[in-house]
C-alpha cells in the first residue's frame, strides 16, 4: 500500500531532550515535507525537500532540523525541544515534475514537550 | 499560490449532496485548484484537482467557473464520514521550486444524520 509512515504517533519528551521524529514514504516521491498543526494557525511548512541532500526552509524552521540522505526518509530533528514546539506534526510526499495526485499525508505525530 | 476563501462551516443532511464554494479570484492561468479534507486531526487527505474542466473520480466532483475565480468541490452523496475540514488550494502543479501547499482555515463540513 501506497503511503507515508511517521513514527511515533504520540511523544511525550521533556525540555532540552533530542528527539527525532522519522518519516518514511514507499512512493518513489522526490519531494518530502514536514508540516506542524496548531490551533488557530493551521498547518504550517516547517522544512522540505526536493531529493536527496536537497533540503530548504519552510515558513517555521527555528528550533528544527532535517535530513534527506535516502530518497525514501526525511527526518525531523528537534535538538532541543521547548514546550512551543508542542504541536500536531505532518509528513508529506509528493512526486515533482508532472501534475500530480496531490500530497500524501502522513498519520501525525503528536508532541507534547513539558 | 493565490488566496482562496471559503465559509468557515456548513451543514448537510447525511444522503444529500455537499455543495463546497471556494472563491480564488487572483489565480494564475498555470495554477490548479486542489481539494485536501482532513478527519479530525488525522493528516490531510487529496480529493481531487483540476485545471478549467470540471472533474469527477470516486469521491467528489470539481466544478470550475468559466473565469476560474472560484469553484465548487461536490461530495453527490454524502454521509456521515464526510464529516472534516475542507481546504481548497491553488497552486501551480509539478513546479520545481519551493512546493508549498499553503493551508487556510478551511471550511468545517458536518454531515447531519
């Protein structure tokens, strides 16, 4: 089955603690992307990637990091995590070039920094 | 990507069609209009896309306006797992750069029994 998998769906972590959220796409997608989701402010871009060792900024990039090593993952890195990056996290994959079918989302992750 | 706008909620009763209006009156003539719905907190989900010509798959109809300055996202028969945040987006389809989908506030779609 076509789709994007995120790891964990839910993480509790405490301040200051490194963690990685992993995303994974079975799609041949060239494009990857991470999105957060907050009340009141939508999904927001917060890095994407248009191939391997091709990654840019997106609208909320302070306090994240990614990598883009092997087509197929593209991970979100917090290397110190503050109680704002408390959020809904979304990882994304699209193939470039062609009109598409759009974007497939992952299922979410959820985090809560205390 | 131009700005789209659409009513923040509507009702429908569950086995009648959703009507879904989204006004884009500065689209560009290479931007498509894309429909994403998401299911309560769960990641978004593709409907459909079009360019000028009206579309139709498995799970909504796309109706476009003459102008393509706004249109009309169609579930015919809708029911209760209908119900999610609708978002109506228009990009430019393939580019090579910076392909962000940029998310409004959407519309909320309850489907009523």
């Amino acid at each position: 089955e076509a789709q994007v998998t995120q790891n964990p769906r839910y993480l509790i972590t405490v301040t200051g603690k490194k963690l990685t959220v992993t995303c994974s796409q079975n799609m041949n997608h060239e494009y990857m992307s991470w999105y957060r989701q907050d009340p009141g402010l939508g999904l927001r871009q917060i890095y994407y990637s248009m191939n391997v060792e091709v990654t840019d900024k997106g609208d909320v990039p302070e306090g994240y990091k990614v990598s883009r090593k092997e087509k197929r993952n593209f991970p979100l890195i917090l290397e110190s995590p503050s109680p704002n990056q408390t959020s809904l996290y979304f990882c994304a994959s699209s193939p470039i070039g062609r009109v598409s079918y759009g974007y497939t989302f992952g299922s979410g992750t959820r985090l809560t920094v205390v | 990507d131009a700005k789209t706008t659409q009513p923040p909620s509507m009702d429908c009763a569950e086995g009648r069609a959703a009507n879904l209006p989204c006004n884009h009156s500065t689209i560009s003539g290479n931007e498509y209009v894309y429909w994403y719905r998401q299911i309560h907190s769960q990641g978004p989900q593709y409907i459909i896309h079009g360019l000028k010509n009206n579309e139709t798959n498995e799970m909504a109809s796309l109706i476009i306006t003459e102008d393509r300055k706004s249109s009309t996202l169609i579930l015919p028969h809708a029911t209760l797992r209908d119900t999610a945040v609708y978002y109506c987006i228009v990009r430019v389809a393939g580019e090579t750069s910076g392909s962000r989908l940029t998310f409004g506030e959407g519309t909320q779609l309850t489907v009523n029994p």
